[in-house]
C-alpha cells in the first residue's frame, strides 16, 4: 500500500473547488492514518516507502527522498486549509528527518535510505519491550507502550514492535506530552548507536527538485523563512552543479561530478520548483531560468508525431524506440509535469506558445478512454484540468510591503490562486501600472481583468470567492 501524494492533493483540491464533504473525509482519514502508522517513523520522522499492510502498521522500511519531499507538499497544504496541529507536526518531523539523514554538505539532498541493516529488514527501527523497559523510567515506559501500542510479544514478527499511534486517541495532558518527550529523547539516542541501515547518496536533478518544492510549500504553510532559505540553497546548489554549458540539465550528482544527460521530469519538476520559488520570493530570474529550461526542452524533447514529448533527449545516443511517458504514479509523469510547467510560466509570462502546448498536452490525453476509467493514474492530470476549469485568480503584491503581504495571503490553502509582484514592477505584463509609491496594494485578478485594488489580506482573501 503506497502513499500517492499526488492522488490526494487532486482529491484536496476537488474537495475545495466542489465542497464535496466526502471526499474531504478521504482525504483527511487517509492522513490521518498515515501519520499515526508505522509507515511514519514516529521517532525521528520521515515515511517509508509503502506499508505491507492495509494499516499502514508493517512498513517497507526504505525511506525514499520523493515520498517524503511530497508528503511534506501534501500535509503543508492540509495545514493550511485545516489548521490541524498534527499536520504541522508531520511537516517539522518529516523535514526534520531530510535535514537529518538525506541533506548533503552541498546543499542539495540523497537518494534514499536503505531498509536494511545487519541484513535485517527494519532492525534499526523496531523495539522488544524490554529494551524500552531498560532504557527508560517505569512511567515513561509505562506511557510509551500504552501511547505507541506496543505489546510484550510484540506487533510485529519475532516478539518485535513497530511504533505506532491511535489516531482517534483523546490527545495527550501537557504532563504526559513532557514526559513522552522525554522517553522519545532517550530512545532515538539509544537507536542512534545502533549499526544505521545504508545511504544511497546520488543527488538526482528531479528529486532535488521535489524536495525544494517540499520546502517551499512548508515555508509557505507553517511561516518559516528557515524553509524558504533551504529550498533557495538547494535551487542554486542545483544552478551550480546541474546546468549543462548548453543551457541544459544535467540529471545526477555523485562524489563532486555531474553526469547522465537529463530526462524530461528533470526539466519538469526544474522549472516548477524555480516557480514556486519565484512565488515566494518574487524575484523574476527564476521564472527566466524555468523560461529558458522549458524552450530547451521542447527543442530537444520533442516529439513531432504527437502532442507530447519524448521521455529522452534527441541528444541522447539513439534508441530502438523513443518512450513517453503518460501515467502518473507515486511522481506524476513526465508529461503531465511539463504541461503543468508550461501552464506556470505560460501565465506568468504571458506566453501564448507554452499556454498553447500545455492545452494540446492535456487534450491528447484527455482523449484516451483510461483517463476515465483509471484516473488514479492521471492525478497530475487531474489537478491540471481542475486548473483549466476554475481558471486562478492572479494576485499582485506590489509595494514596499509586499513580503508580508505575501506571506500572510500565502499561508493559506488556495489552489485557485498564482502570486506575483515586489517592490517594483519588474517585466511582467502582470505587474504593469500597478505600482503606486509609498502603498502596498494587493490585485486580484482573473484573466487580466482586476477587481479594485485592497491593501489587506483579509480584504484580498474576501474578493477570491
């Protein structure tokens, strides 16, 4: 049973956009049990790659670099819509474990964790009770076994215990929250000395970049510039070891070298990642970089015989035949991530051409009989045509305020919403005639056509209806 982040930030959205209780229900249930399930490392944070069970008790212990760079995307925007104090909970905890065992000294993130060690699946994570009894005090014990449901025969194989919550338990008094504070400290101090399970420490270009949008859409959320700062280091580690002297990408970084010309979720995921950062920070030469990543792609991805574009470089050496990829999976696919790209700056930009092929890339798959009868596959897919059907509305920021301003609109949950301005105009037709000195004033607009400008959030969030 696998997390699909993108299957449940679609079913968000629809939630939004059609006040559909029930599917908000899903939603909210599937995360709830997610984060109080094994699969979730309870102590130190971050998910495992897929659970083994219908619970998501008994994890696959693989810790992977995009699950997590996702969840943290799919429960920042659950916090924001929500207000739920465990969802902010499972963003720190998740970044807390990325900064912790998959951050580079370079700045940008690995792979993977493997799910062994001593060749034993899981052995660095799961408990016999007696070791909690010998590490801890009678009442933290006590506390910890009761509150993470372990049993002296164990929940799991071979007497062992797999921590885990009850999500529909009455939340913790502040003296127990203390005290199990306390026993997790000494737990994860002791699992620390354990032989830790294997680092899969390549840097690939795509993953980097979820995991930038990860810390972007957290910044975004919980109000942390700290966030905001990793996610710009991470995007200039990539500036400095991913671009090729052809203005293209490089797709994986290991041992201080570059190597394997990009695939196109490279070029994707790139450019949506530079602009989420342009969102945060309004400064334009990260949508010029996304600008000059997408025109290079479809020059050299380009698949003259269909709307969509080749998985591989015509740079590359040649194969028998040139694939596509249209699914989504646990990543959306390539395809469905450029045409999103494309839809970003063709807005942004005001650039007809991208705007045009984001279109004919959606139409052509539109048109294919799974799209309905295995939607669960065309998630990103999903999530842009609900784009195309409640078109966004375009928020300008502009004066000298715009940073709080901005930040306050953005710490709430609104897909239906693209954000742009400064302190200036800049060179976007967006911006233009919108600067007036010495006010910050807030545009909401939709297709070019703004309402009377306000100078407050409240004020901006009443106008987007």
């Amino acid at each position: 049973k696998f997390p699909m982040p993108d299957n449940y930030l679609w079913l968000q959205q629809y939630a939004f956009f059609t006040q559909n209780e029930q599917a908000t229900q899903a939603l909210r249930t599937t995360l709830d049990q997610m984060a109080a399930g094994g699969i979730n490392d309870q102590l130190r944070g971050g998910f495992a790659r897929y659970s083994t069970d219908p619970d998501w008790l008994v994890p696959h212990f693989e810790k992977m670099l995009y699950d997590n760079s996702q969840l943290v995307r799919l429960y920042a925007a659950a916090y924001a819509q929500y207000g739920e104090e465990r969802y902010r909970e499972v963003v720190e905890e998740t970044i807390g474990f990325i900064e912790a065992e998959l951050t580079a000294p370079n700045g940008g993130f690995y792979s993977s964790l493997d799910a062994d060690s001593e060749g034993e699946e899981g052995k660095f994570y799961v408990w016999h009770t007696a070791e909690i009894d010998t590490l801890l005090t009678e009442e933290e014990a006590a506390l910890v076994k009761s509150y993470y449901q372990l049993k002296k025969g164990g929940n799991w194989e071979e007497g062992k215990n797999i921590l885990h919550q009850n999500p529909a338990a009455d939340p913790l008094p502040a003296k127990d929250l203390v005290l199990l504070a306390s026993a997790k400290e000494k737990l994860l101090v002791a699992r620390n000395q354990r032989i830790r399970p294997g680092l899969d420490d390549k840097l690939l270009a795509s993953w980097n970049d979820l995991m930038i949008k990860g810390y972007a859409d957290a910044a975004a959320a919980l109000r942390e510039s700290e966030y905001l700062e990793r996610a710009l280091e991470a995007a200039q580690f990539l500036q400095k070891n991913a671009r090729r002297d052809d203005g293209g990408l490089w797709r994986n970084h290991k041992d201080g070298k570059s190597s394997i010309n990009a695939f196109l979720d490279d070029y994707a995921q790139t450019i949506q990642a530079f602009v989420r950062l342009y969102e945060l920070t309004f400064d334009e030469q990260w949508l010029r970089e996304g600008e000059i990543l997408a025109k290079y792609a479809l020059e050299h991805f380009n698949n003259p015989e269909s709307n969509l574009l080749f998985y591989t470089s015509d740079l590359d050496p040649p194969l028998v035949s040139r694939r596509m990829e249209v699914k989504d999976n646990v990543i959306a696919g390539s395809n469905s991530a450029f045409a999103e790209a494309l839809w970003q700056l063709g807005l942004y930009l005001d650039e007809e051409e991208f705007s045009t092929k984001s279109d004919q890339m959606l139409s052509a798959v539109m048109r294919a009989e799974e799209f309905m009868t295995a939607p669960n596959f065309y998630a990103n897919w999903g999530q842009l045509l609900l784009r195309r059907i409640y078109p966004p509305y375009e928020v300008a920021v502009v004066g000298d305020d715009w940073k709080t301003v901005s930040t306050e609109l953005q710490a709430h949950y609104l897909p239906n919403a693209i954000f742009l301005g400064g302190d200036q105009e800049g060179s976007l037709s967006l911006l233009e005639n919108k600067l007036v000195e010495g006010e910050t004033f807030i545009y909401v607009c939709r297709n070019k056509i703004c309402k009377l400008p306000v100078q407050s959030a409240d004020e901006a969030m009443a106008l987007m209806d």
